[in-house]
DNA sequence: AACACGGGGAC
DNA sequence: GTCCCAGTGTT
C-alpha cells in the first residue's frame, strides 16, 4: 500500500481555495445561465435547480427566458402562463413563489432585483440557498452556498459524521462552508463546489483519482469517502388507490382547478377521487359522476391505469371515460370545473399524471 | 424538528 | 425497485 500525500484542509486554506479555482477554470461545464450575471438569469437557473437536476432544467431555462424575458415580464404575467412554462418540473411552489417574487420586486424595489441579502432573502421562494447563490454569483458578494453538492463534499473532505438529510445539521454545513469559502471569487468558488460534487464528488462513486482536492480530503485519506454523507433512513412511501374520469360530451371535456395551495397547487385535472383498496373502481366513478356531473352519462369504458410517484406517497389511478351518447349532461359542474374542447387541453397546465391522462384518451379517440 | 412538496436521472 | 438531486414554506 503506497502512502498518498495528504495536507490538513486548514493549514492550506489558500491553497486548497486556488486548486478548486483552477480546475473549475478549466472544466466549469457550458450551462445556459453561465453566459452571463444578469441576475434575473441567475435566479431563474437558481429557482428551477431546486431539487432538480442540470439536465432537466436546461430546455425549461430556455424556454422560460423567451416567455418572461425580464422581471417585469414575469411579474405582470397571468399565473396560469406561469404554471404552463413550468409544467413537468415538479415543486410547483416554486412557479408560483416566484411569480409573486416578481410582483415584490416591482413592488417593493422599484423592479430592481436588490443586491443587499436581508432584501433579497426576503422575497417569496428565496431561502438561504437561493440568496447566497443569486448574491454571490450575480453581484460577487460574499455568501456561502449550502445544497445537496456542498454538503456531500464537505461530508467527505472534512469527515462531517452529521447526517446530511437531517434539518438540524445545516448550520454545522453552513458554518464550514462559511469557513472555507474564497471570500474575493465568492460566486466561482461557489459553482467549483457544486460543480465538484456534481461531476466527480458524486453520490455513489466518487471519482477520487479525478479530484483536483484529492491531497486536502480526510475522507479519502481515511478511505471513508464512499460511506459519507451519513444519511437518516427514509420512510416507506404508502400506496393511494384513486379513481379518474374524463367526462366527454361530443368534443368537449371536464376539467377542475386545483386549490392554489398544496399538492400540484393551482394545476388543472380531470375529476378524481380516492378509494378504498377494497372498492370496486366502477362504482366509485357511478358515484362520482352522479355527485358532480349529474345524469346522462351512459357509457363508461376504462381507459387503462396510470401510476406516479411522489415524494411521500405513490398513486395508481384507474380512469374512465364517461359518455353522455344520447342527451347533454348539465353545463354547469362544480365550481372549480368547466367544460373544454380537446383541443384546448394543451393551453392548460396539467401534472404529469393528467397529461398521462391525456394520452390515453388521444389514444382511445384517435388509435394510430 | 418534522413534514409537505414533483419529477426524473442514475444505478 | 432505491437514492437523491444547485431547497423552501408550513406547522
Ligand atoms: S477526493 Fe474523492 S471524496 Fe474527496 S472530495 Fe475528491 S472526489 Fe470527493
């Protein structure tokens, strides 16, 4: 077993600061929002980053600039315009904290995106991530990132035993990243270690031979790396059972808005319903569409099943299609519902269930 | 402190 | 299937 040279992260600090530099130099990959310190460009990167990876995000970043160009766009944009450029990318709080972050901007700020942190953190969907990000790498202020990147490759480089997913932990994170942040290249620095955990300090295997800091990791010279972070266990996802319908009268079909808050808040789907396990599926969409939609629809056929899962649960949903063939069915449905023509769907943003939803029905309507 | 909140990539 | 991602808001 040959010795490897290992330095004591804090008797190098500069050093250790100038290696990460010089390697993020060389291999900072070319992503979208990297073309400028437009800060609006850098919040909207920041926002859709949430819990999202770089690949997901990089079409919706492209997108969204067309659409809302600037924070004055965004800000007098209608909501529903705000959740379809965001349709597919989850968290949809996100979509609409930011659009009131827009209107506080012009509100609060005269339409200026504020470079001072207790401002800027103030807004709506900003937390400490997203300050220290927008501040450090648009305005080159001197705040410390903490995300899911930095708290890996700090777990590792410093052996941190402190569980990575544990709430309570974060201010240990935050203080080390504090400590060896390069406070005269704070936004580089930053992306160096994002970028670091992102393309060689990776979750499963580290590329530890590949690290431009490999000589300052005590996880490494410990040969700990590949067991830190310590991670809590996570818990059991249950299984919800739900029944949907897509009522249909001629071209037309039943839509509902989801309550503004909560889950897939302020989205649209077709009507839907829980049951029991134990509950014939068909009955429980008799008695939905009686409830509702009142009668007239005599033919029910099922269209087939969608399963999603989310973060604490999993659904499989059985949908039917309901048809009034022979009277019309009442015009007006419950009050968040209303009638559309099939080919309006696709101005309305959906959930990734619905638009499996949609799917099937284009199939069942149109089989080509 | 614990939980709610989407969807997808990697394995 | 599991893990986990450039996190934030609510209770
Ligand atoms: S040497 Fe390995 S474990 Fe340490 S920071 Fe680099 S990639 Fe991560």
């Amino acid at each position: 077993m040959p010795k490897t040279t290992f330095f004591k992260i804090t008797a190098r600090l500069p050093r250790f600061r100038a290696d990460l530099l010089t390697w993020y130099a060389a291999h900072r990959r070319p992503l979208p929002w990297r073309q400028s310190r437009d800060p609006y460009r850098i919040w909207v990167s920041e926002v859709m980053l949430q819990q999202t990876q770089v690949a997901t995000v990089i079409p919706y970043f492209e997108k969204w600039l067309q659409v809302f160009p600037d924070i004055a766009a965004l800000a007098t944009a209608p909501i529903d315009q705000v959740l379809k450029s965001w349709e597919g990318l989850g968290y949809y709080s996100r979509a609409r904290n930011f659009h009131r972050a827009a209107g506080e901007v012009v509100a609060r700020h005269n339409g200026e995106i504020p470079r001072d942190y207790a401002a800027f953190r103030a807004l709506s969907g900003v937390g400490d991530y997203t300050a220290a990000a927008v501040l450090s790498i648009a305005f080159g202020l001197p705040y410390a990132v903490v995300d899911g990147n930095v708290k890996r490759v700090l777990a590792r480089l410093l052996v941190l035993e402190a569980a990575a997913n544990d709430p309570g932990a974060k201010i240990l994170f935050q203080e080390k990243a504090d400590q060896i942040l390069d406070r005269n290249h704070p936004g580089d620095f930053n992306q160096a270690l994002m970028e670091l955990g992102a393309t060689v300090c990776k979750p499963r295997t580290p590329d530890c031979p590949g690290c431009p800091v490999r000589v300052y990791c005590a996880g490494l010279h410990g040969q700990m790396q590949t067991q830190l972070p310590n991670r809590l266990a996570a818990k059991k996802t249950p299984l919800k059972h739900q029944v949907a319908v897509v009522p249909l009268w001629e071209n037309q079909v039943v839509i509902r808005r989801r309550p503004a808050q909560g889950l897939l808040g302020g989205l649209w789907e077709f009507p839907v319903v829980e049951r029991a396990e134990t509950e014939p599926a068909k009955r429980v969409v008799g008695d939905l569409l009686n409830s509702e939609f009142g009668p007239g629809f005599d033919r029910l056929t099922p269209l087939g099943t969608v399963k999603h899962a989310y973060t604490h649960f999993k659904i499989e949903v059985s949908v039917f299609l309901a048809e009034a063939t022979d009277s019309a069915p009442r015009s007006t449905v419950s009050e968040n519902g209303k009638w559309i023509n099939i080919s309006e769907l696709e101005t309305y943003p959906f959930s990734k269930y619905n638009l499996r939803i949609i799917e099937l029905l284009r199939k069942h309507l149109d089989p080509s």
